[in-house]
C-alpha cells in the first residue's frame, strides 16, 4: 500500500487528482478518459502532472498506444479506488434529502468540451438521482427553447444583460485571421459569420458597413466551431469571443484596418416556473466553474 506519510510530505493530495488517475487507469488512455470525465485531454494531462509532482514519482509510463502504470501507480491505483469508494459513500450517507427529477440545461457549443462539461460531470457526482439533458448548441436559440419549455435553464451571450438575467462572464470579442493565411488582405474581404439572425452577426456587419469595408460573406455556420474552421483555413476573417481564439489565429485590431467590437456577456437564465430547488444546485455548479476563468 501507499505511504500516507509521504503523500502528506509531498502536499495535498486532491480527490479530483484520484478520480482523473483512476479514470486514466480504466480507459488506459488519456483522450479516452478526457471524453469519460468531461474534460480536456490537456486537462487530464495536467492533473496527472500535478499528480506525479506531489508524489515526486511518474505514475504513469507512455506508449504509442496509450499508458500502462509504473510500479508506483500500480500501489496508488487500489487506495485511490478506496478512498474515492469512501468519499462517494460518505456523501451520499450525509445527504438527509438528496436532490432528485430532472433538469435540461443549454449550453454554448464553445463551452461544452471544457468547462462546463466538467461542472456537469462533477454535478452528476453529487446528485446522482439528478436526470441531466444537455443541449450544446448555438446558444442563440435558447432564449425561444425556454420560452418555448423546451430547457429548463441556460447560459448564452447577450450584449447586455436583462434583469432576470446573472451575469456569468464578460469577454472581449474580436476580429482574427489565421497567421498562415492573408484572406484579412484580400478585396473584397472575405468573412465568415453565424447563419442565424443574432446580435454578433448584426454588429459584425454594421461594424464593416461603418468602416467602409469591401466584404463579401463567403462562409456561414450555426456555430463557433464552424466559424473557426474557416478562420484556421483561411477561407475567412471572422469574429469570436476571447474564449475561442487560438493559437493559429492573429486577432485583427483598429490597427489593421478592423473596427473594434463591442464585448459580449454570457448570462445565466432560467423559466420562471423551473424547479427552484434544481436550479439553483446547478446555478451554483455553473457560478463555480465562471469563478475560475
């Protein structure tokens, strides 16, 4: 078994830390376990750093078709089963009235391979007799699918703030070009935008209308993602939030030629009707995790 000593000696050693060891040691991969436990491959790679820096050993030996546990993850593996068996079991023993139904949650696509994926995971944990269901979308259509009560409760960008909205977040929205491509120099500019009457797309448009910009939209997509695919290709310039730029993007300034944008917010919404006890369990989860941006 493990030396407790030595792992009191060498820092806290966080649950989290286990539950991402343990879930490596299941899928034998890191890829496969980020998909499992809701997080980034970096993510999970991360943690088993912060892992194998506290107990000063590797944990883990790499291989090109995944991990296999070294002599000292082979001793961590079974008291990390047990003290994660112990702290499930105790939660759920403390709980007097555990929270039980359903809640349907939207979440922004750029958000819902990262830190929102986590939150609901973690959610999951602590309220096992919770029914989640996740719309990961353009988080412009939930607006219309709560009033239609087709979900429950909602982050999603607004340029301003109503007052039955929280704010979570304010980002900065910019122009970006891939570094490996000039499509920001060509005429007419060619700009990738959402396909979806929205205030970006609206803004964008005004914004290149005002500055008395040549452009042509040549790609539209419903999401993020789809977005930046074109920017990375260099089909496009396009317009995205701080939280979506990207190593292979230049973000286009006033300097450039390109009209600042204003900032966007993302906010928190729910029905009026929802289940308060529900909502307000997963606003919580939901604050935590903006509280760390």
């Amino acid at each position: 078994m493990i030396n407790f000593n030595i792992l009191q000696d060498s820092g806290k050693l966080d649950s989290e830390l286990l539950r991402t060891f343990l879930a490596v040691v299941e899928s034998g991969s890191f890829s496969t376990a980020a998909a499992r436990i809701f997080r980034s491959q970096s993510a999970v790679s991360l943690q088993i750093k912060q892992l194998e820096s506290r107990l000063g050993q590797a944990v883990f030996q790499r291989h090109a078709r995944g991990v296999a546990l070294t002599s000292v993850g082979e001793k961590l593996c079974p008291t990390a089963q047990k003290v994660i068996a112990l702290l499930d079991e105790a939660i759920g023993e403390l709980r007097i009235n555990p929270l039980r139904g359903s809640i349907r949650i939207g979440i922004p696509d750029e958000y819902g391979d990262s830190l929102l994926a986590e939150v609901l995971a973690q959610f999951s944990r602590d309220h096992p007799q919770v029914e989640l269901s996740v719309r990961c979308s353009f988080s412009t259509t939930f607006p219309e699918a709560l009033a239609r009560n087709e979900i429950d409760i909602a982050v999603h960008a607004v340029e301003s703030a109503a007052e039955n909205q929280q704010l979570l977040h304010r980002e900065n929205t910019c122009w970006v070009t891939s570094k490996y491509h000039r499509a920001h120099r060509q005429s007419p500019l060619p700009v990738a935008l959402f396909d979806r009457a929205c205030w970006w797309r609206d803004r964008a448009l005004e914004a290149l209308n005002q500055a008395g910009i040549d452009y042509q939209v040549v790609f539209s997509s419903e999401s993020v993602t789809g977005i930046s695919a074109a920017v990375r290709a260099g089909v496009a310039v396009g317009m995205v939030g701080a939280g979506s730029l990207r190593d292979e993007f230049s973000v286009l300034s006033p300097g450039d030629g390109f009209p600042p944008m204003p900032d966007s917010m993302l906010v928190l919404e729910s029905r009026e009707d929802v289940d308060q006890t529900l909502a307000s369990a997963m606003s919580h989860a939901i604050n935590e995790a903006f509280g760390r941006i």
